[in-house]
C-alpha cells in the first residue's frame, strides 16, 4: 500500500434504496455496545486511536468513524493523519458513505451515493465515476467482514479494488487493555497489503500493515 492511500485504517441514505442494489440484505456484525475501539501502534509505541459508533433506527444503521494519529521522530510530529467517515445502511445493504481525510496536510475527500445498480463516486483525488459491476461496493472501514468478498471502496482515494484473500488460521491477539483476543486471521493482497482479523462472533479485533513502520491496531475490550 502507498504511503498516500492509508485508509481509515484509519473512514447517500435511505433514500437512495431502491435505486442501489450492491449485495443481498444480510445481517450486519453489530458489536452489542454499539462502539469499537482500537489503540494504533508504530513499530510497538501508541500513536493514536481509532473509534466506530453505531446507531441504528429499525432496518436503518449508521457508522460514524473516526481515526487519528501522530507520528513523531525526537518528540517532534513528522506525519499527522486524521479521517472521518459515516456509513449509510439499510436492510442490511451499504447504501452510501461521505468521508475527510486530513493526509499530513492534504484534504482528501469521498462520497459514494446510490444509483441504479451500484453508486456514484465523487472523490478529490480520484474524480468523478460511477460503479455498476459486480461484486457490490463495500467501503474499506474494516469492521463488517463481508468487505473481504465485495469490491472495496477506499474511502481516502476513491479508487475501488477486489480483495485477494486467504486465511493462515486462527492466532491470540494482545488487546489494549492487557488482554488477549483469540481470532481469526486474514492477510489481503493484490492492490492492498495488510493483515485483519475476527472474533468467533465475526467481530473485527485487529488490523496491521507497513506504512511508516510497522503499524498495528490492539482492540479496546474493556
């Protein structure tokens, strides 16, 4: 992954239903508490966090998302990186997302909405575009594993790839509370590079690639 395409590691509505279609209606992987949590890591030292909440309203759901971090060399800050993202879903079907991404400086935007047979695609760095294909559109947020079989939308650049998945088993995970987390693990390739990871409840519980180091995402359980 190129050092300008971290993503919400990292970050249209129901109006817009009947119009878009991406993949069948299926039940999403709600977390119990309606949030997540994760401390970010460089190479074993915090620098920053990332925090999901969900609200939902009947067969409606949205996704706020929001991810900060600093990386500093000598007590001084080289790379600041800040995202934002809200997801639109209903019936179980992603149906939109607007995003902003603060890249060191650089303001990056996204927004896919519904139309027939996909969504339309306004993105700063990107352009405009429409996707129409298969598999659906799902964004790259991390938290909902049915992103690993749609095509995925990076919510910083715009751009959209499928993923190439395999799974080498299931491994424990160091939380950020001092715990451990038993979970599944899949390493993507092909356009990204990086490694997610599941609970036995389809739970995200950890992320990790290369960008500026080493970088590592440790669940909050607490």
């Amino acid at each position: 992954m190129r050092r300008r395409e971290l993503v919400l590691g990292a970050m249209a509505g129901a109006a817009g239903a009947a119009l878009a279609q991406p993949r069948q209606a299926m039940a999403l992987p709600v977390p119990p508490t309606g949030a997540l949590g994760f401390r970010i890591l460089r190479n074993g030292v915090p620098v920053g966090e990332q925090h999901l909440t969900f609200s939902q309203s009947g067969d409606q759901l949205r996704v706020d998302n929001h991810a900060e971090l600093v990386v500093r060399e000598l007590g001084i800050p080289v790379f600041h990186y800040a995202a934002m993202a809200t997801e639109q879903w209903a019936g179980g079907v992603f149906r939109g997302v607007d995003s902003q991404v603060d890249h060191n400086g650089t303001q990056l935007r996204v927004h896919a909405a519904p139309i027939a047979g996909g969504f339309a695609i306004e993105s700063t760095k990107t352009g405009n575009y429409d996707y129409t294909g298969q598999p659906g559109l799902m964004p790259l947020t991390y938290w909902n594993k049915a992103m690993l079989d749609a095509m995925i939308l990076n919510v910083e650049t715009g751009r959209h790839y499928p993923a190439i998945v395999s799974s080498p088993g299931w491994n424990y995970l160091p939380t950020a509370d001092g715990g451990r987390l038993l979970a599944q693990r899949f390493d993507v390739s092909g356009k990204l590079h990086l490694s997610l990871w599941y609970d036995q409840n389809e739970q995200w519980a950890g992320l990790a690639f290369n960008i500026l180091g080493q970088i590592t995402y440790q669940k909050f359980t607490a």
